[in-house]
C-alpha cells in the first residue's frame, strides 16, 4: 500500500512499559539503524497512537509528531547496558493524551497488527481507537484532533498544488 499521498498518517508506535517511561517522560521514541527505513517515512505533524507491550497490551495515549533528528544521547535501558545509543534515529512529540492508569488503556482492535515498533495504520482506525479512548477515559480529544488532521490535509493539498 503506498502511504505517500496520504497524509497525515497515523501510528501504532509499540514498546515495552520500562521504555515507555522514559519516552513520554522525555516526549521522545526512537529507531534502530534496521529500522531507519521506517522513521525516514514519518513526517512532522503525523499522529501516533502508544501501545506497551506486556504485560499490559494496551493503547495508553497519543500524541503527534513534532520533530526528527538523530541523537547519541543514551536514554533507554538497553541503552545504558550496552552503553551506546541504539535507538539514535528520534522523533519528539507532543502529547495529546496519556491515560495515568495504563491498566485503563484500550484494547488494541483485532485487525491491527502490532508485530514492529511502528505500524502505518488507516486514519479510520485511528480515529476509532481515539474514539474508544474518548469513552472508556471520559475524555473530549477526537474533535480537536480531526480538525488538526483536517487543517493538515488542506496545508498540503495547497503545498503539492503550487
């Protein structure tokens, strides 16, 4: 599937609990060499949803990308045992949403396969994760963020038109 007109995409990004800590602490994910492919398809503005690993297997939260950069700075577990940064590819992002209970957190839908640290997924199913989110946290989030996407898709329809 060719994801390039579509934008802005929306991701999985998956991990596990002790990375995730540090992640939303720092608003900070990153990508290993084998997986810099993947982080040269993302772009400023794409939204992410936050999927932890066991033992938990569940959406904790969703932001939006904001930067991208490569970085030595060793932040992760892994990290700090081998001492040298393995997931130097980076990107930053704000957060939209992080749900404090992560036992809380939403299943993820069954048609959505999580087997990478990142996953393009159809913007439907975002929205319906968000959607899902919205009502199991009593939160209002999916109205700002279609409106985002919407004022996103119309920025670069403008741009690719010129």
């Amino acid at each position: 599937m060719n994801h390039s007109k579509k934008f802005p995409r929306c991701y999985v990004i998956v991990g596990e609990k002790i990375n995730w800590k540090v992640s939303l602490d720092k608003n900070v994910w990153g990508f290993t060499e084998r997986s810099k492919g993947l982080w040269n398809k993302i772009e400023i503005n794409e939204f992410l949803a936050f999927y932890v690993t066991k033992p938990i297997q569940k959406i904790i939260g969703f932001g939006q990308i904001t930067e991208k950069f490569i970085d030595d700075e060793i932040l992760w577990a892994d990290e700090k045992l081998f001492n040298r940064a393995i997931w130097k590819y980076r990107i930053n992002f704000k957060l939209i949403h992080v749900i404090d209970d992560w036992s809380k957190g939403i299943t993820a839908p069954e048609n959505m396969i999580l087997r990478s640290s990142r996953v393009v997924i159809d913007n439907n199913l975002f929205f319906d994760c968000v959607k899902n989110a919205e009502e199991q946290w009593k939160i209002n989030i999916l109205k700002e963020i279609k409106k985002e996407f919407k004022k996103l898709k119309q920025t670069k329809n403008v741009y690719e038109n010129k």
